[in-house]
C-alpha cells in the first residue's frame, strides 16, 4: 500500500466520490488540506469572501443538480461557526453538503488554544454527523461514512473537523481499492402503495401534494407519469415547486399563508383527499390545521419515518424514497389503467382548471415608484422557461413564488425551512457553478442584498454571471408587515440620505456604485416601462462581462403582500385581477 498524509487521502476520497467542487478561505489550521487539494489538482476551489457566503455557495452548488455535493472549507475557531447558518439552511432543507475544518492539534483541544473551539459540538445540532477526527487512521473511514450518510434516508450536510497534526499525519491508503459505501433508502412495498392507491381512487376530488422530496430522489418525471396516469392535479410545495411545470394542466397551484396562489389554496378546499409525497407538512403550507385537514383523509410518503406523524397524523403513512414510491405507483396505476378500473377525474380537473383561469392577483400596475407586483409580470416577459430562480426569505420571495412562473426541477431554489437573509447571492453563485451554461435568476430584497453583498466580488473574480434582481423599498418589508398585528413600525427603516448619492432620494444604500465597486455591473429602474429595456440590457451586460449584473428596482416603500394565518382566510390587500390585462402573465388568461 501507499503511504499519505491523510488530507491527501481524504482528497482522494473526494474525487472518488464525485465532490469535486469547494467553496471556502483557508487558514493556518486548514493549509495542510489546501496543499493537499493543490498536489491532486482534481478538486475546484472558489475563494468565497466569508465562510458563511461559503458554505451558502456550497449548499448552493449542492441544490443546483441531482448528486451534487458541495464542499465548504475552513480553517479552525470562527470559520466553522460561521459556517453554522449554512449548516441550518441544509439541514432544513434535507440538502447534502459537507463541511470541513481544521482545528487544533489533539494535544491542545483541552488547552483554550488559538482559535480552537468544539465545533463538534456546536454543528451536531444541525448535521447528519459532526466528528472531530482524533485519529489519523480514521480519516478515510470518516469520509466514507460521511458520503453515506449525506446521500442515505433523508439527506442532509456532514462536518468533519481535522486537528492540525491529524492533517499532517502519514497512514496507509490505497484510493483504487477505496470503494464508496452502499447508500440506504426505504422502499415501499407493494401492498402498502395498493392501499394508498386504493384511498386515493376511492376519492372523488383527489389531489397530489408533491415536495422537496421528490427532487431530491430525481423523480419530477415521475411525479407527472404518475399524474397523468391518474389524471389528478398537483398541489406542489414551495420545496417541490417545478416537480411539474406551471403550464401542465394538472398543475392546480400551491398552497398556503404565503408562498400560494389564490386557485391552489381554493382547490386545497374543495378537495376530499390528499396523497403527500416528500413533503413534510410545513405550517407556512398547512396554516391552522383543523382548517388544513377538514374534511379530507390523507396518505403520506416519506423517506424519513419519524417524519410521518410529526405535524398531523394522517390516515396512513409510508415509509420510503419519493423515486422508489413513485416508480410503484406508476406500475400499479398502468395495471389499473389496462384493466379500465381507474376513475375519470376529468370533471375535477376542468374545475381546478377553471380556478386557474378566475382566481389570479392584479400584476399591472403602473405607479411609480413601482409595485412589486410590476416586477414579477416583466421578469415572466424577460425570462424563459429554462430560467433558475434563487431566493430566500422576506416579501420579495413570498410575492415572487405567488407571481413567477418555475417550469421544471431544480429551477427553483430556494432556502424554505431556514430562510437565512443573506443567502441569496452567495447560493447564486454556488448555483452557476452547479448550472455553468444556465440562466440564473436571483431575487432579493435590499435587506437580504446587504447581508452579504460582499459575495458579488467572488461572481466577478472567478467570471460567474447572473442576474440579481434587487426590489428595494428600503425597508424590513417582512417584518413591518409582521409588525402591523402589533399596531407599531419597530427599527425596520433602511431610510436615509445618501451624502455621496442623492440620486437615491433618501433610499438609503447606493446598490449601484456598491456593485460597481465589487467589480459587478449594475442598473437601476425607477419606472415601470423601463423594466423591460433593463432586463434585457442586463442579459447583454451579462454575456459580455460574465460577471453578476444587479437590476435594482426602487419600489414603493410601503407594501403589503398577500397573506394570512388560515388557507382560507389570506388577506388580499391589493386590487385583484378581474380581466386579462390585469394579469398578463397569468399561466391561464382571464377571460375579460
């Protein structure tokens, strides 16, 4: 056998398994590994500006395509607690990443070292498995492990924590006889997807609830065979939402307080029976849950057991990967199907289908200084159907996933559970890495913009374009919303005169010269009937400059987004669409 130092065999591992893209900052603690990625030359590194930013273009990278495992690395003390946030996003999500750091040397754990600080212990919380590597021969079987665990059951991030003497350290390795173990995934059995299929043909207004689990097992063509077998909508969730296209005619809408369509969560309601797959029942979706579950029966399909029951407990529960049930389903539905056993859904589908073409928001308006609603009607214009979306968190994500237009897996990707502000542009960026040839989409509010606007240097060092569409109304707009339940408006104002650029009017932030500075391209659009020029400009600057281009968009300050805390009971503030005009980029026209 061979003998290594162990970060060259952990490289090895690396490349063996597929991880071969890594985002991070090294350190003292961490170079013996940053050598160690340099001899082998196989692994590619981007220098992310904060270990945060990192690990959110890691778990970026990880979202942008089916196997994907990004790499975030950093050296000892701060950079792994920085990295915790990312490590949340993951983990709420079920998204594969893996993180490592460098610590200490062994001896020195127990002495209040430099920059030495028990990141297993912190991470645990958050992660599929936190080690502390204590001993050179471990490495290997540590890595492997960490593969395993990553892509087995519900996925999730992994830390490996590497003390510097452990890193420096020699053992035997021989990579070719390395071999990755065998990932483990429940598999329904045929019995049990007979009796959810026999609850769900049973139902007289079925519906289909698809999420996040479905893309992560890779199965959105699945998901739409199986629909169209049957010929019952799709109710996707925010998570799962392009597991079927907006234009298919089963898909019926999403559901719920916010991130929903006003046709979805009425077809939630009028609904009998509801068949969850890879779900996992989020309050944003459900809302109050006497008013969610009223009058239906449920079956649920997860990969991870004790996910069944966790919110609700439903009529009956499956154990199993998305892609493994789906594939059942498909089989006991063809036979079905050949026998002429299966019901004709066809009059619920015209009338979810009608819901569609009635129940829409009003996206044309024309004031100034813009409503939101504005931007999301000329990005549907602006961007085609193979547009990836990225966004987070706050009115800019929420209006968005109520007005955009996702057109298939892994094109919408978004941070759902943990919604950490500030991690849209650096998971942007993790994103082009992932789609190299794509066209990228971020949005953001200003306040998400800001968190981590220094990441747009890293787009343009290392040539990573996309688009970041900025709507600022120089607020906290989420919270002040929030607020108002509250009867105050609380330190929520990012208000105030620019000294060095009063051509923002008492905005605040000059976004522009902040983005020129960090080497960007930026526009900014103060009326409606500009946005379309500047998109498509912002297209042109992006192919010829390949760096990140911000389109900011000065909105109104104050906005109320549609929402509420029951499906049934969502405030609309805002004028609803009651002719075509109204709503042009509606997946179904209105009538006038």
């Amino acid at each position: 056998m061979t003998k290594m130092r162990t970060v060259d065999a952990a490289v090895a591992i690396l490349a063996k398994e597929g991880a071969i893209e890594a985002f991070g900052l090294p350190g003292a603690a961490i170079n013996p590994f940053y050598s160690a990625m340099r001899a082998h030359g196989g692994i590619r590194h981007t220098l992310a500006r904060h270990v945060e930013g990192a690990s959110h273009m890691a778990d970026g990278y990880s979202r942008a395509a089916d196997g994907n495992i990004g790499i975030c690395i950093g050296t000892s003390g701060p950079a792994g607690t920085d990295m915790i946030t990312g490590l949340y996003a993951a983990w709420a999500d079920s998204i594969p990443m893996l993180c490592i750091t460098g610590q200490a040397p062994v001896a020195k754990l127990h002495k209040e070292d430099f920059q030495a600080v028990d990141i297993e212990s912190i991470a645990k919380p958050v992660t599929k498995m936190a080690m502390t590597i204590l001993e050179p021969g471990q490495v290997p079987g540590a890595f492997q492990k960490a593969f395993q665990l990553m892509r087995s059951g519900r996925p999730g991030p992994v830390l490996l924590d590497l003390p510097f003497d452990v890193q420096m350290a020699e053992i035997e390795f021989d990579i070719d006889a390395y071999e990755p173990i065998a990932v483990e995934k429940p598999k329904a059995s045929r019995k049990q997807l007979e009796k959810a299929l026999d609850m769900l043909t049973a139902a007289e207004r079925p519906l289909i609830v698809a999420g996040g689990g479905i893309i992560n097992a890779g199965a959105s063509a699945q998901l739409v065979e199986l629909a169209e077998l049957l010929n019952v909508p799709v109710i996707p969730t925010l998570m799962g939402w392009g597991t079927i296209p907006d234009d298919h005619v089963l898909m019926a809408g999403m559901v719920g307080l916010q991130t929903s369509h006003r046709y979805g969560n009425e077809t939630m309601l009028a609904s009998d029976f509801v068949i969850g797959i890879g779900n996992r029942w989020a309050n944003r979706h459900t809302g109050g849950l006497d008013t969610y579950t009223a009058g239906r029966k449920f079956v649920h399909i997860d990969i991870e057991p004790t996910q069944i029951g966790r919110v609700f407990s439903p009529d009956f529960g499956i154990a199993s990967d998305a892609g493994a049930a789906l594939d059942g389903l498909i089989e006991l539905a063809r036979e079905r199907q050949a026998a002429k056993s299966l019901p004709d859904y066809s009059a619920w589908v015209a009338e979810c289908t009608a819901r569609k073409g009635s129940l829409q928001r009003k996206t044309h308006f024309e004031n100034v200084p813009i409503k939101p609603q504005r931007v999301y009607e000329e990005m549907n214009k602006a961007f085609g159907k193979d547009t990836t979306y990225v966004s987070t968190i706050g009115l800019s994500q929420i209006a968005g996933a109520q007005l955009l237009h996702v057109f298939g897996p892994r094109k919408w990707i978004n941070a759902g559970q943990a919604g950490p502000l500030g991690w849209t542009a650096p998971a942007a960026l993790g994103v082009v890495r992932g789609k190299p040839d794509e066209t990228v989409v971020a949005l953001s509010g200003d306040y998400d913009f800001q968190f981590m606007i220094e990441e747009l240097a890293v787009g343009a060092q290392f040539n990573l374009p996309y688009i970041h569409v900025v709507v600022n109304n120089s607020y906290l707009g989420l919270i002040r919303q929030s607020q108002r339940g509250f009867n105050m408006e609380q330190n929520v104002s990012l208000a105030f005169e620019n000294i060095n650029s009063p051509e923002t009017n008492g905005y605040g932030v000059d976004h522009v010269k902040v983005a020129e500075g960090l080497g960007c391209k930026a526009i900014r659009v103060e009326n409606p009937s500009d946005l379309p020029a500047a998109f498509d400009k912002a297209k042109a600057l992006m192919g010829e400059f390949k760096v990140p281009v911000v389109v900011e968009v000065i909105l109104e300050k104050v906005t109320n987004i549609s929402m509420g805390v029951e499906i049934n009971g969502v405030n609309e503030f805002e004028d609803l669409a009651e002719r075509g005009a109204d709503a042009p980029t509606s997946i179904i026209s209105m009538l006038d």
